[in-house]
C-alpha cells in the first residue's frame, strides 16, 4: 500500500499477512503493556471482547476457527 502526502512524500507501507492480523495486533498490545503505557485500554479491551463474545452467542455467529475446533472434539 502507498500513503500520498500532501507536502508530495510518498511512503509504501508493508502491511504484512492479513492471516497473521491478530498475531500482529496480540504482539503490539504486548509490547505497550510491557513498555507499561496502559492507562486503562487492557481493561477497556477486555470489557469489549467479552460483550462481542455475547452479541456472537446471542447471534449464533462462529469464527472458522472455532467451528474447526468443534469438529475436532
């Protein structure tokens, strides 16, 4: 992906593996609480998942991989 800037600078930008997205986005949030810059976002996170996680079980909605992990067991 290229980003055009209005001062004319160009920069391409390598988003990597959009397969890997959650691995990109597990392994940032990581290092900011590492760096110790949580100012409340871990909490916020979590709060939001869990009420995905009940709008999904309400809607009966699954992610491939967890409809994967059902028919393994």
């Amino acid at each position: 992906m290229r980003r055009h800037y209005l001062n004319g600078k160009t920069e391409e930008i390598n988003a990597g593996d959009s397969e890997q997205a959650w691995l990109y986005e597990a392994y940032d949030f990581e290092q900011y609480i590492d760096a110790g810059k949580d100012r409340g976002e871990l909490a916020m996170s979590y709060t939001i998942i869990k009420i995905m996680d009940v709008l999904r079980q309400s809607w009966k909605f699954k992610y491939p991989n967890e409809l994967k992990i059902q028919e393994n067991n």
